[in-house]
C-alpha cells in the first residue's frame, strides 16, 4: 500500500467559515511526485506514528485502575493495584495487567480529513491529533 511520510510539526488552528478547525501540520515528503498517492482537500486518511514514551508508569495511569481506599485501615495501598490472582494457579497468568513501560508504541488513527494541502511549502494540514511528538515521523495511508 501507498503512503506518503513525513514529519509532525506543529499543532495549530486555522479559521474556515466562521469556524476554527484545530489542525495538525505535516512536513510532507516529496509532495506531488509520481510515486505518492494523490490526495485532495477534503479526503479522508488514516495516520500511522509512534506514541510518545512515558517511562515505567504504575497501574492507575496505564491502565486506569482506581486503586485502595484513602480510609479504612489503608497506608500505602492508594495507587496500588490490588489482588493479581487467585493462589491456586500458583503462577501469574501472561497478559496480567501491571505496572510497565507506557508508549512508544506504533499508532494508527483513521478517518482524519484533510483541511488543506500547501504544494510550495510541502505541507498538509489535517484536522484532529496525530501520533507522536514534534519531529515525529508519520506515515499518510489516502482511503482505498
């Protein structure tokens, strides 16, 4: 399949009839040739780009657990993540959800349409969030 890449910018707004559009803009690579797919204003696409990276992160922001009770004969258990299973297994099954690594991981998101294509600067604007940080890469995927 037939992608354009490029690099994450910035994110901004831009006004379009009396409305503001929160936008994304691409640095594209080699916008126009004959090797990259056609896109037009208004299509939708779907962006693929690596998260950003969170570090070694507990359960309640990885995962959204709610943790212990801040009462109730409680010390130190408020972020804890509670029972990891039953002691008959006597093991911990694989895919338990645990404290780890967050982000960093490739993400696709689909259906973002795009607000406006700038051929001299090499630039696309997409509206809605893209994976990753500034200078990110980022591949463009046109919808079949």
């Amino acid at each position: 399949m037939k992608y354009i890449t490029g690099k994450k910018v910035k994110m901004t707004q831009v006004f379009k009839d009396d409305k503001v559009i929160p936008v994304t803009v691409i640095a594209a690579e080699g916008l126009g040739n004959s090797e990259t797919p056609e896109i037009k204003e208004g299509d939708k696409v779907k962006v693929s780009g690596t998260s950003k990276g969170r570090g070694f992160q507990g359960v309640v922001k990885r995962y959204g657990f709610h943790g212990g009770p801040k009462t109730h004969g409680q010390k130190n258990r408020l972020r804890a993540p509670g029972s990891i299973g039953s002691t008959a297994p006597q093991k911990v099954y694989p895919g338990r959800r645990m404290a780890g690594r967050m982000g960093g991981v490739k993400i696709t998101v689909k259906n973002l349409r795009v607000v406006e294509i700038n051929k001299e600067k090499q630039e696309i604007l997409l509206q809605g969030a893209v994976p990753g940080n500034r200078k990110g890469k980022v591949k463009i995927y046109p919808k079949q």
